[in-house]
DNA sequence: ATGCCGTGGAAACCACGA
C-alpha cells in the first residue's frame, strides 16, 4: 500500500489540485498539513466523493492537519500532544488504520531564530520526541510523518551555507531530529536513497523550482515493528509545477502488505 | 540577503509561511 504525506499549504484552496494527485497516485493513506481551515469548513464530501474518509484537526487561518483514508474510515487516536495545556496550535493527529498507528504531524517553522517563535519549536519538538518515545518501542506498525520543518542534512537543501542560522537548519534543531530518530526510527526516503539529492519544498519566488533550489523537510519515519515493509519510495515533484499548487511536493512510500502471526484475525 | 509569492481573514492591509 502507498501512504504520503503532503503539506496542501491550504486545503481548499488547492482542493482541485489535491483531487488531481490523489486519483493520479492513488495512495491508500494520506496525511496532510497546513489545512488553513477552521473544522467546520473541511471538504469531507468533496474527499469522500474522491473516495476517502478522513479524520482532521482545523484551525482558523492557519495550521491544521488530516489523515485520509481510502475507503476505509481512520479511528482517531489522539489530536495534540500533551505537555503544554495552553498550546492550542492544531499540529498533531494519529489515527488507527486496521492496525496501522498513524501519526500526522506539522512541526512549527520556527523563524525567526533566536526567538520565541524558535522556542516554541524546539519545546514542541521536544514534546513530539516524548510522545514518539512510547510509539517508536511498540511491536505494532507504527508511521510518523509529516512537516518536521527541518532538513536533516547538508545533502537535503540545496544551498547549506544559506540556512546555517535559519530554524530549520540550525545545529540545534538538527540534533532534536536527530534525537528524535536515534529512538529507533527508520527515515524512509533516506534509508532508501543514502546518497541521492531529494526535495520536498521549493519557494514560490525566485523561480526556486525551476532552479531546483529546494529543501526536504517532509519525513516518514518508521518504527521497527513497520521498517521491514518498506519497499520503496519517491517525491511527487511534479505536482509542484501545476497551477495553483503548493509549495511542497507530496512524497510517499509503499509498504508491503501488513503479515499476521498464523492463527490471528483483523480485528 | 531578501517573503520577491501565496493564503486566509479581516479590512482595503495584515499575519504567517520556510
């Protein structure tokens, strides 16, 4: 099955251009970030009519994250990471999806850095790496995914010594990922291509996709109940050049069909 | 080097994004 993330960067405003891709790929599920839409004004029909059901966390204006399913309705786990009462930012979501603990995230950007802005992310990050502690040692299948807002490497951004103090490249922010993954988890794309150049954003301005001046801040991660599925991987970059498009391009990966000790049932 | 573009919401500009 394939599953993707995709910062939409508006989830009604590039309604058609979502439409298009998901009957173009066809994953079975999809998370998705930068809703830009209060709860109430989610396209649960349009996407139902497209063939997926949903559960999602709006927020007015800005934010907001989903996770679509085809055909199939994903059981909501949790929205929002504990730790913090007052953060009412609607980044976190995870769902259960026939076994499958999928977690949906939107990290903040973090800029300007140093700042409070640059606090928030790393104290929001520091709370994602609490809760991925209990997800990352479960023997179920486990995926977390999403915006981290943070290019792991020099290798995923186009020009390293530009983002040396920007906060989704600074060494700080670099070692919460780091962190973050060392728990046990698998960076997908990366563990498939150790060696290969792959964004998953490109700025709207100075004709940045077209130079191919890019960054890869959108990860899956894979717990080690989950790793051994993965089959294979890619960036759909050319849903970046549409009209009317995102800034991010939806990546994905495809992962064999969950295997059963003999003798147990779904469900 | 830089929100230069783009969105949503409120107000006819602003906050925000990476």
């Amino acid at each position: 099955m394939i599953v993707a993330t995709y910062n939409v960067n508006g989830v009604n405003g590039r309604l058609s251009v979502l439409l298009r891709w998901l009957e173009e790929r066809r994953p079975h599920v999809v998370c998705l970030q930068e809703l830009k839409a209060p709860q109430e004004k989610f396209p649960e029909i349009d996407l139902a009519k497209a063939g997926y059901r949903a559960i999602w966390h709006g927020q007015k204006s800005w934010n907001g994250v989903a996770i679509l399913v085809r055909g199939a309705a994903p059981v909501e786990i949790r929205r929002g990471l504990s730790g913090d009462p007052d953060d009412l930012q609607s980044r976190y979501i995870e769902a259960d999806i026939a076994g499958l603990t999928v977690g949906c995230l939107y990290v903040p950007n973090g800029n300007p850095a140093p700042g409070p802005k640059f606090d928030y992310k790393l104290r929001w990050f520091e709370r994602l790496t609490k809760h991925a502690r209990s997800l990352v040692k479960k023997e179920t299948p486990v995926l977390l995914c999403g915006d981290f807002n943070v290019m792991p490497t020099e290798l995923d951004v186009y020009k390293p010594e530009r983002w040396t103090d920007d906060a989704l490249f600074r060494p700080d922010v670099r070692a919460a990922y780091a962190n973050l993954v060392k728990q046990g988890w698998t960076d997908s794309v990366r563990h498939l291509r150790p060696d290969e150049r792959i964004y998953t954003f490109w700025d709207y301005f100075r004709n940045a996709y077209a130079r191919d001046a890019g960054l890869r801040i959108d990860h899956l991660l894979l717990n080690p109940a989950l790793a051994p599925a993965l089959k294979s991987c890619g960036v759909d970059r050319h849903v970046r050049g549409w009209e009317k498009t995102s800034d991010h391009a939806p990546v994905w990966i495809e992962l064999a069909a969950p295997r059963r000790a003999a003798g147990t049932r779904k469900r």
